[in-house]
C-alpha cells in the first residue's frame, strides 16, 4: 500500500491535478464561508423578529420559531436533496453549487438564529427597561444595547458552527458539486491511491477548520478581557 503511495505521488500532485484540487478547494471555501456568512446575517435577522420586545410581532415570532426548528432538526442531506428538488419542480435553472450554497445558508440562519437569540436573551431585563425609559427607538435599544453585549455571547459558538459547515459541505458530493470531497473520489477512480487521496483531503480540511478553530478561541477569549475591564 505504501509503495502504491510513493509511486503515485509525483503523478497524483500534477499541475493538473493541483489545479483541479484548486478548484474544488475554492468551491469548498465558498461554500462554507460564503453560504454560513449570508446564513448568520439571515440568522440574526430571525432572532431579531423573534424577540417581542424588539421587531418580534406574534406572525413573524411564529414563523420564524417554526423555522428555526424545523431546519435545525433536518439531516443535511435531507435538506440537500430537498432544495435540489425543489429547484428542479421550479423549473429554475441553477447550478449544483448554487443547490448545495442555498441548501447551506437555510443550514447556517436556522443554527445562527438559536445562537443569536441566546446572546440577546443575555442582555440583563434593567437595561432594556432603562432604554425604554429612556425612549430608545427599537433600532436604537438594538444597535446601542443588545448588539454590542450579545455579541460577545454568540460570537464564539458561531464559530464553531462554522467549522462544522466546513465539514458538512463533503455531503453535497452526493449530488455531483465539485468540492474536496467530491475531487478525492475522481482522483480514486482515476486509479491514484484511496489513501492518498483521501489523506491529502484530510489534511487540507485540517488546515481549513483548525485556523478557524483558533481563530474562534482568540476572539473569544478577547471578547472574555474585554467583558472584565
């Protein structure tokens, strides 16, 4: 197995195929920053209307709730495969990646959502009550008192999160998009060694969730200093 290994190393890191694991290392990359980026702006946008004493009227509370839990207790690729279907019955003309991209921001805004919404409920009853007190207009009791301390709560697990997105993008390989994952299995079929490509793509997604790990892990602990001075 080992021999197979070595003899295929030079073959297996190519220009070309460098180049074709470029690319699904960008898709991948998109993928996950990109769709969990747009799907915690969504997120908090949901927890905003679900809390009552900000933007939260009852039908918005009700849907967004109803949301939230529905898509946070579906499979992946359950959502996967229902999004690609649904673009399918639409008739609308997308591409794979834009199928699994949706499919992961719906992911990340329900997860952002519940993060986002435990940061707000964070923020101490007296001073919601001193910025009515004080007339605060919603945006502003927004803007001026929740967002800067409930940030400091959500910040980290959505970091977390993130990592995890990272890692749940492999699943839209069983729909053809062409990401790490996806590009491991061409190269195994294109007789390279299973381990040897499956082992590149371990260390490539290493070297992706690790720094974000960490750069998660600095904020947080920032944001911990910050709260003690």
């Amino acid at each position: 197995m080992w021999e197979q290994v070595i003899e295929d190393a030079p073959r297996f890191f190519g220009p070309w195929n460098l180049l074709f694991l470029g690319e699904a290392l960008v898709n991948t990359l998109l993928l996950s920053y990109l769709g969990a980026g747009i799907g915690f702006v969504i997120g908090f946008g949901l927890a905003i209307g679900r809390h009552p004493r900000l933007y939260g009227v009852l039908p918005l509370r009700i849907a967004a709730t109803a949301y939230v839990e529905i898509f946070r207790r579906i499979p992946f690729l359950v959502k996967l495969m229902c999004v690609f279907f649904a673009f399918q019955l639409s008739g609308a003309q997308a591409s794979l990646f834009t199928v699994a991209l949706v499919t992961v921001v719906l992911s990340a805004a329900a997860f952002a959502a519940e993060i986002a919404r435990a940061g707000i409920e964070s923020v101490p009853a007296p001073q919601w009550d001193a910025a009515e007190a004080m007339n605060f207009s919603r945006w502003r009791v927004l803007t001026r008192v929740v967002a800067p301390q409930s940030w400091r709560v959500a910040l980290p697990p959505l970091f977390g999160y993130a990592v995890g997105f990272i890692k749940s993008t492999s699943i839209a390989s069983q729909i053809g998009v062409l990401e790490l994952t996806y590009a491991a299995k061409i190269l195994n079929t294109r007789g390279f060694s299973a381990l040897l490509c499956f082992g590149t793509i371990l260390v490539v997604y290493f070297l992706i969730c690790w720094p974000t790990k960490r750069l998660g892990e600095r904020l947080e602990a920032r944001l911990g200093r910050r709260a003690k001075a």
